[in-house]
C-alpha cells in the first residue's frame, strides 16, 4: 500500500514540475524574439613548455658533463 502511495506521490510531483518548469517554459521561449547565439572564443595557447630532453641548453649541460668539460659539479 505505501509503494502505490508513493508511486502515485512521484508521478504527482512529476507531472506538476513538468507541467511548471517545462511546457510553459518551451512555449514563453518560443515566443520571444530569436537572439543571435552566443559567440565563443577561442581560448589563448599558452606558451610551449620545452621537455628537458628538447632543451638545447640542457642537452649541451648534459654533454659538457659527459666529457668531463663541466668544472660546477
């Protein structure tokens, strides 16, 4: 008995909330006037990060410190 109650509850409240956000809703939207849809913008690239192993400043550090030529470490 409470399952049909509450069944009958849901629908109720479906059927109001339908019936209050959505027909009325559709048709006052349909009435105004047609807008221009909005523009969207490209977002800006941000800069490239380089990864260490693209970085000809740390390749040449790297080699330096191969040959033995780096005299910080």
């Amino acid at each position: 008995m409470y399952v049909l109650v509450a069944l009958a509850v849901t629908v109720l409240v479906v059927a109001l909330a339908w019936r209050g956000f959505g027909a009325d809703a559709m048709r006052d939207r349909e009435r105004q006037e047609p807008t221009a849809p909005p523009r969207l913008h490209r977002p800006t690239k941000a800069p490239r990060q380089i990864a260490p192993d693209d970085d000809p400043e740390f390749l040449g550090e790297i080699d330096r410190k191969l040959r033995g030529e780096d005299k910080s470490s």
